[in-house]
C-alpha cells in the first residue's frame, strides 16, 4: 500500500500506526466508531474482504479495478 501511494504521488506517505490501545477504545465506542475500528483493524492487516461486506440480503460486489485505478484520480488533482 505505501509503494502504491508513492509511486501514484511522488513521494512517501505519512503513516500513522494504528495502536491495539485505539482499535479497544475504538470498539467501545457505539455507533459507526465501532465499525470504523473493525475496517481500520481488518484492512491494517491487508484484509480488504470485499466479499464479506453486508449481510446476506444485500448483494455488494468489489470493485472492477484494481485498488491503483480507483486511487489514481485523488492524485491527479
């Protein structure tokens, strides 16, 4: 992920690392902090999990393109 955002922008990312102390006080906090925390936690670790968004009643698909194409128009601007 930081090769593709400094290949796409030139120069290196500023890359803040996410604390097991956050991801806890994250999860505690009701509403979309604790969903938040889950995303955070889960593509932290490389898993995008495209497949399992939703629930079984909702049919959502990942993306068509490869996550450097979705990305390249914010760094065109």
């Amino acid at each position: 992920m930081i090769d593709l955002f400094t290949n796409l922008n030139g120069s290196a990312p500023q890359v803040e690392q996410y604390t097991d102390e956050q991801y806890e006080n994250d999860t505690d906090t009701p509403g979309l902090g604790m969903v938040a925390a889950t995303y955070r936690r889960r593509w932290g670790d490389g898993d995008w999990a495209w497949e399992t968004i939703g629930a079984d009643w909702v049919d959502v698909q990942g993306p068509k393109q490869s996550l450097g194409e979705l990305a390249k128009p914010f760094f065109a601007k």
